[in-house]
C-alpha cells in the first residue's frame, strides 16, 4: 500500500504500483478499479469503458464534475464490452457483490469472491464461467466497493482483481486483508484522480504563463506553488528580491500582508500587494484567467509581477487609451506606477498638490477605482490581459 500511495501522483507509476498490489492480494492482475457514485452508474458505464479503456481519458476531470472514472485496468477492452454487453446480468458475483452492497452501511465497504457464492447459484457460476471467464483466460475473481464516500459524489470505488484460468480462489486471509485495506486503496484512488486532473487543468496555464513578458506564479488552493514562469524565476534570482524567493516557498509561509492577498485571492478578488526591489504583485480573479483562455474551473490562484522600471509606460499607454486619460492624468499615473507619490509628482512638476489631487480624483472616477493601489492593480492587470496591444505599443 505504500508503494500504491507513493505512486497516486506519477501517472508512469500507478499502474504499475497497482498491479503489485493485486499481486501482493495473490492476484495474477488488476479486473478494473472505477470511481463512480454507485453500482447503477457503473454498470451504465460498462460500454463506454470499454469503448475507451485507456485511463487516462478518464482522469482529466476532477471528481467534483460527477462523472465516473476509470482510474485502473487490466482485462482486455474487448472483455469489458462483453462483459457489460451480454455477461453482467448473467454473472452471480455481481449479483452477490449487489446484495453485499445493499447491506452496506453508509460509508462501509464489501468484498464478494466467487467461492464465496451461495450454492443455489453454482449452477449458474458453472455456465457463467464456460461462456465468459475461460474463454478470456479469467479464473477466480474477487470484488470490493465501497458505499457512501463522504463529501464526493463520485467517491466510491469499486474494484476487482483476478487470477488466471484454474486458479484456486482468493484465501479468506488475502480476502480479510483486501477488505481491511479497501479504505486506504479508495484514498489512494481519489488522490490519483485529483492529482491528474488538476494537472491537466493547468497544463494551459503553464504554456500560457511562459508566453507572458511579465512574471506570473500560480499556487494550489493550499497555498503550494504548482508554477513560476521563466520572467518570475528570473526575477527571484536577483538578489534584491529575497521578498519574492521567500513567496516561492507558499505565501502562507511569507508575511500578513502576502497571507491577507493570497485568502482575498481565494475569494475570488483581485487585489496588489508591494513586494521590496519595486516589484507589485497583483492578483488575478476567476474571471480575468477566463479572459487569459484559460477556464477558471483550474484550482489554484494567480499572481502576477508588475515590475515597475519595465513595465510601467506600456501599461500607462494602454490604460490612457481604455480610460480616455489627460496627458497629465496619464503622467500621473506612471509616477504612481513607478512608486512615487502624490507629492513627488507636484513638486517634480511644480504644481501645487491640490491639483494632483484633482487629478487623483479624476483617475479613480475614470477607472471606477477607489484607492491608488486599486487603481495600480488594475492598470497592471489590463496590459497582461492585453498583451498583444502592450507589446504593440513599446515596440
């Protein structure tokens, strides 16, 4: 079992860990392990399983979307499809195992063999196994399900391994064990699941942050880094941005103020946080990664670097032209992106501050803005939600 837990998110080990494990059961193979919501859903399944027995076509989607999945194999394609075809309404094991799930309290698990088949249906196991299991070269067979994972609507698993032709059946010792384990083996599945699907719920995002000019990093939901970009990488190897090196390790880890932006983050809230050696990080709601291409169904939050020395005339050009800007609004504006204040820019200009306030004012009524780090924020998202007319602009 500590092979199988070690292995849930290496999609080039889990079947190979699975398979050790049917073996360490006595096993000759793996039948089929499947997340589904119940034996009704499992068995509407049978065909389009076989119709697509390679896992990993099952495992792009989390659990959370309520289809089922087909997590392992080791029967043959064709087996499967005649098995749900023609054979499922005549095996008495699955009979038995239905029984046996019924009985089931919310949340217990079941295993079923075929030598533990009442006597009235020998008879039926004798033609059942002439028919289908031997010509699939299939010999003794044993089940297990569980029913009523708590808090997933496709939680439960249902699993099988075999032996091969003329083997004798499954111990009550290999039984006891497979029973007492089941829990940690749908643990083991659920993980597996979970963690290719959300690898492929952020393969976009990842081609997409390396194509962005400006730094980008994306963390799960728990707060762990799953990607930096080359730009972000880049930036934290400088040596003034000790700040962003320690946001790398999880911004759980990092001060109130990255704890603050990473749990407003969660709330689905764009907001901007300074980091020292004149970074901003500012970050993305669901709806802005929508506007990236990237479907917000990906767990995780995403921020973004805006480094004000380089990136602050594009996004002042761009915002002057959505925002309909004065040229001294407009000079405002990159002033404050590059970290002055309201009196810098007066007295740089040699103007009196109650006109830069003026200004201000004006700025965040055109930009439906509150306060000047709602404006930055803002100003910092629409040039990387825009890139083509940024890059346009400082060419």
């Amino acid at each position: 079992m500590t092979d199988l837990l070690g292995a849930v998110a290496d999609e080039a080990r889990w079947a190979g860990a699975l398979h050790r494990y049917a073996t360490s059961l006595g096993a000759d193979q793996v039948g089929w392990f499947v997340l589904a919501s119940g034996p009704q859903q499992l068995a509407q399944q049978g065909v389009e399983f076989a119709a697509h027995p390679d896992p990993g076509y099952w495992l792009h989607l989390p659990s959370a979307a309520g289809t089922p999945a087909l997590v392992g194999r080791g029967v043959t394609a064709e087996a499967t499809l005649s098995y749900a075809a023609h054979y499922r309404e005549q095996d008495p094991l699955w009979d038995a195992a239905m029984e046996r799930y019924a009985q089931a309290q919310h949340g217990g698990v079941w295993t079923v063999t075929d030598g533990t088949i009442a006597p009235a249906r020998r008879q039926r196991h004798a033609a059942f196994y002439s028919d289908f299991l031997r010509p699939h070269g299939i010999g003794a067979r044993m089940f297990g399900g569980s029913r009523g994972a708590a808090r997933h609507p496709v939680g439960n698993l249902f699993a099988s391994v075999y032996r091969l032709r003329g083997g004798e059946d499954f111990s009550a010792g290999q039984v006891q064990r497979f029973q007492a384990e089941f829990g940690a083996l749908q643990h083991a599945a659920f993980l597996h699941r979970e963690a290719l699907a959300l690898r492929t719920r952020t393969q976009g995002l990842e081609a997409l942050m390396e194509r962005l000019s400006m730094g980008m990093l994306f963390f799960d939901t728990a707060g762990r880094l799953l990607h930096a970009n080359a730009r972000a990488r880049m930036l934290a190897a400088q040596r003034e941005h000790a700040g962003l090196r320690k946001l790398l390790a999880g911004p759980l880890q990092a001060d109130a103020a990255m704890r603050a932006l990473f749990a407003q983050s969660l709330r689905g809230s764009s907001g901007c946080a300074e980091l020292p050696g004149g970074l901003v990080l500012v970050s993305l709601a669901a709806g802005e990664l929508a506007s990236l291409g990237l479907h917000h169904g990906a767990p995780g939050v995403a921020w973004v670097l805006l480094e004000r020395s380089l990136d602050a005339a594009a996004a002042v050009a761009l915002a002057r032209q959505a925002y309909h800007l004065s040229p001294a609004e407009a000079a405002l504006l990159l002033a404050l992106l590059r970290g002055q204040t309201p009196q810098d820019f007066a007295d740089a200009r040699g103007v009196r501050i109650r006109t830069v306030r003026t200004q201000m004012s004006t700025l965040l009524l055109k930009t439906r803005t509150q306060r000047q780090q709602e404006l930055v924020a803002l100003v910092a998202r629409l040039m990387l939600l825009t890139p083509g007319e940024v890059h346009d602009r400082v060419a």
